[in-house]
C-alpha cells in the first residue's frame, strides 16, 4: 500500500508530487499520457507560485527559462500585427501589467519572489524532473487509471500499463485527482458547475520570425484588433531561448464565433492566421481547439479522494489563474496530508481543504470570466465585427485614434483589472478550523481586487519582510513545520513553543523579530509594521504560510495557550 496515489501529472499532480516526498510521504503518481504535455497553455506563473516553487528547488530554473522581467512588464492593443494598409501595427493602448514583472515597488514589497513566465510544455518538465529526484521510481507516465473504488480504509485503483498493456492494482490510504477531469471526478460523481461555451477558440503553436513586426520589447501579450477579419486575436511569444520581439516560437489565439465552422479547419484556420498576421514565413507546430468556460466542482473531497487543479475548476486562461490556482492547492492540501499520516494530526484537518480551496477558486473562476468578456468588450467598443467588410472594420478603428473614443480609452484602462489583480493572487485568505480567529474584523480595502494589504489577521497570508542577514522572512517556515514569531519581549512564547512541540509531537520553530532585539532584526521595519502584534506578542504561522492564530500581546499561561491552540488546529 502507498500513503497517496495521485492521478494526473501536470502541474497540480507533480507539483503535489514533490511537495509530499519532501516531507517524507510514500506516493505513486501515474499519467495516462507518456510525456508532459505538447500544449503551450498556460504560462503566467504569480509570485505565490513562484514562492511554492522555490521551496522546491526549481525556481531559479524557472527564472533563468522564463521571461526576463523587463519584457513581461506590459500588455497592449494593436491594429493587426503586419499588412498593406499603413496603419496594421499602429498601437491603441498600452498598460503595465503583473506589477511591471514584478518590479513595482507594491509588488517587490510583497514577496521575495518576482512573478515569471514560462509556458507549460516548458514548465512541466522541470517539475516532473524534480519529483522524480525526490521519488525515483514513483513518477510513471503512460500508466492509465482505469476504475477507482474506495471503501473507509482507503482507495483501489485498476490501472493499465499502456507500454506493456498489463493491468495492476494499486492500494492507497487517499488518491487525488489531478488529471483535468478526465477520469476521477466523473468516477466519483462529481458535477462541475458554471459558465460553459463562453467562447470558440483556436490557437496555434507555431515558429517564425515577427522580430521586425512585434514592436515593443517590454510586451509580453500583444491583443490583436484583426479589421480583415472583424475578431479579436492574442499574440504571445513563447521563447524558447529568446524573448520579447526575437522570441523564436510564438502561441497565437483566434477568436471564432460558435458556429463558425472555420474553427474546425485546419486549413481555413492557418489561412486566417496568414491573413491576421501578415506573414508566409512560418512553421506550425499544433494546432488546438478549445471552449472558454469557468466552472468549478460541486465538492473538491468523496471521501478518501480529493480533487486539485483542471480537475476541480477550470478556467478561461484571461488573467492567468487557472495553472496558479492548481499550484497553490497541492500547496494547501500536502502539508495537511502529511500530518495526517505522521500521526500529528487527526483526520478532522484534511476537512479544511474544501472550504480554504473552494471559495478561493471560485473566485479566481470568476474573475478569469470577468476578464474574459471584458476583452470582448473591449473589441465591441473598437467598433469592429465579422460581419463588415474590412474597410468598414479599418474606418471604426480610425474613428477610435481620430477621435480618441471614451468607450475604447476606458474598455482598455479597465484591462488593469485583469493585468493588476495582485490582491486576487497573493492576498487571498482563509477560514476554516485550521484557522484560529482572534475576534477582529477583516480591514477595509477600498479594491479588494488590485489592492493587496498584508497582515496578520489569522486566516491572512505571511506578510513579506527582508531580515538583518539578507533572508527573507518566508524562508524562516520550513516545510512540513509551523513557526511562532515572537515579538521582541516574546522570551515566554518561545519556551512555550518547545513545550508544546514536545508534548504534541508536533514540529514547531520559534524565533524573537523586532527592531532592535530578537533572534532576527527588521532594519527596514516591514514586519514591525505588518505584524498586528506588540513586543510581547506572538504569531503562529501554519506550513503554508498563512497565519493560523496571533496573541496581541503577553498572556498568563502562554504554554497553556500554544497547547490548546495546536491541539484545536490540528484536530487533537
């Protein structure tokens, strides 16, 4: 029998992968495709990821593929990309986009880790060669899931060797469900629910050189105004060893209307795509067909099977949540699992997965929505359509630069909820029983979507902060293991800290952090001002990074206390 078997090995399946073999859990992950995946897809990585990927150790892998920052640091709108007509190319708006690649100072004030951007045919590779290094043997691909059972012990699951075509069967105490859908959700009856057939869409992978057309170095995601064609396209350039205007592959999406039988053609779509962008020169790699849609699973647990990623909500790739929000619930599930199975907490913690994920999720399905049809909107407002000719769809773009229409500027300035939404990626909170709340009320925040406020509030994530030696605050939370931060006077909260640690068996650092005094010092003050403590108070932080309860200040019996506290987080 195997601790978890995980069934998908994209980026929910072998992110949870690694995270569980680093804090010492036996799994066995299988895919029913041989290889990572052929699709460029997602590639928007946030900084909460990026986070999650540094604990792995492949962040700087990432870094070092993905685009430098500089050319990530905007989006703009343009009339076509390369034609006869004097004005293709012409620009009708520009914004800053992912906090200008992570170096606004918000963003830089927020996390150690700048946001990045690498597609996933790229990404998932890294992933699946660091799961392996951490569970040889454990990583098998072209293994398919054929039936699942599970009773109160634990799951079964038939599976079906494709190499070999040999069926064996694989016994775990849990399963999750990490394959986009495809197998363990509808095998458990699980319903997604939402907004279906939002959009038609084609995309192509393809290589060329757009290096005279594709201006502006800093543009990571060139919006296509396409007056020949009367829809809306998507330009982004895909590396691999290039970026910006020299990218050498480029992903390029084009809108079709629901029953545009085009969409179905290959040929019809690659003479659209000539027609679009104005070039011969070119080399397709795939061509992929797809439905914008945001839904999200009618429950994310049955049982001893939890659903992550594509397989419990799926969304329209505007504003890049979807690989992100996969990412973070590995993050969120691992280290409950593993103190579940190291006896250091009782099942009852693996009940807060849900109702953390859920509600996070859904939002971000939300929002990807929003954003999505604020793009067509946006190409509305253009004055635009299929159903003119291309001279009519070239005289109302005139009309927007001639006369600098109000619907256009604004439908454009409102990308920024798209481009911007740094509280909806990093300052998502929590309730459940794994958070302690402490009675205050959550703060105002006049933009609750681009306005992201740290804090300590229980539920809250760990603000950022640079400490004396150069480390960052996250640093100080190893995996699998809680920290208690300690105001300065806070010498009785660090012996309570070892006290409970011992009687509960469960691991727990504690450290003093103030101005002047402790075991680490704040020189730029970031954590004194974020902490929501005084000098004789103390913070609990939970494996994830996020805040599981706070004492203000000094307290009668602090090893009373941080026993009861522990013992109530984690079901004892």
């Amino acid at each position: 029998m195997t601790d978890v078997l995980i069934v998908g090995g994209g980026g929910a399946g072998l992110t949870v992968s690694a995270l569980l073999s680093q804090l010492g859990v036996d799994t066995l992950l299988v895919n029913a495709r041989p290889d990572t995946s052929a699709l460029p897809k997602a590639h928007y990585l946030n900084q909460r990821t990026m986070e999650i990927f540094r604990d792995l150790g492949v962040a700087d892998a990432v870094y070092e593929r993905g685009t430098p920052p500089h050319q990530m640091s905007h989006s703009a709108w343009y009339a076509g990309l390369r034609g006869d007509d004097p004005d293709f190319g012409r620009e009708f708006g520009k914004i800053e986009c992912w906090g200008a690649g992570g170096r606004n100072p918000a963003w830089a004030a927020a996390s150690a880790c700048l946001p990045s951007n690498l597609p996933q045919i790229r990404l998932e590779p890294l992933l699946r060669q660091r799961a392996e290094e951490l569970a040889p043997g454990r990583v098998r691909f072209n293994h398919d899931v054929t039936a699942i059972s599970q009773d109160s012990d634990g799951v079964t699951a038939t599976i079906l060797d494709k190499d070999t075509g040999a069926e064996y069967q694989v016994r775990s105490r849990y399963l999750l469900g990490c394959d986009g859908g495809r197998t363990v959700g509808p095998s458990i009856g699980v319903a997604m629910e939402g907004h279906r057939d939002v959009a038609r869409v084609v995309t192509v992978h393809f290589s060329a050189d757009l290096s005279g057309w594709a201006r502006d170095p800093e543009v990571l995601i060139r919006w296509l105004c396409l007056p020949q064609l009367g829809v809306g396209g998507v330009l982004a350039p895909a590396g691999p060893e290039r970026w910006g205007p020299d990218s050498e592959e480029w992903i390029f999406h084009l809108n079709y209307l629901a029953d545009d039988d085009r969409a179905l053609d290959d040929a019809a779509v690659e003479s659209d795509m000539r027609k679009a962008l104005g070039i011969d020169a070119y080399e397709i790699h795939m061509i992929t067909r797809w439905t914008l849609e945001g839904v999200v699973a009618d429950r994310f647990r049955d049982g001893r099977v939890f659903l992550l990623g594509d397989a419990a909500h799926r969304h329209p790739p505007t504003g890049g949540l979807g690989l992100n929000s996969a990412v973070q619930d590995a993050h969120n599930l691992a280290w409950k699992l593993a103190a579940v199975l190291n006896g250091q907490s009782g099942e009852e913690l693996l009940d807060t997965y849900e109702p953390e994920r859920k509600p996070t999720t859904a939002r971000n399905v939300q929002r990807s929505v929003e954003n999505a049809v604020n793009h067509l909107v946006t190409t509305h407002s253009l004055g635009i359509s299929p159903e003119q000719t291309a001279e009519e769809n070239w005289q109302a773009l005139r009309q927007v630069w001639d006369e600098r229409s109000e619907d256009a500027r604004r439908a454009v300035a409102g990308q920024s909820m798209e481009f911007d939404e740094h509280n909806i990626e990093y300052g998502y909170t929590y309730e459940s029983s794994a958070v302690i709340g402490d009675g205050t009320e959550a703060p105002h925040n006049p933009d609750p979507i681009r306005l992201y406020q740290p804090g300590t509030r229980p539920g809250h994530p760990l603000p950022h902060a640079w400490l004396d030696d150069g480390v960052p605050l996250m640093d100080l939370v190893r995996p699998g293991r809680f920290l208690l931060i300690a105001g300065e006077q806070g010498h009785d909260w660090l012996t309570a800290a070892a006290k409970a640690a011992a009687n509960l068996n469960v691991p727990v650092d504690a450290v003093r952090i103030g101005h002047a005094d402790g075991d680490h010092l704040d020189p730029r003050s970031a954590w004194v001002r974020h902490r929501g403590i005084t000098d004789r108070g103390a913070v609990l932080v939970r494996p994830d990074r996020f805040v599981a309860w706070r004492s203000t200040g000094a307290t009668a019996d602090p090893g009373a206390e941080l026993h009861q506290v522990l013992s109530t987080l984690l079901g004892r």
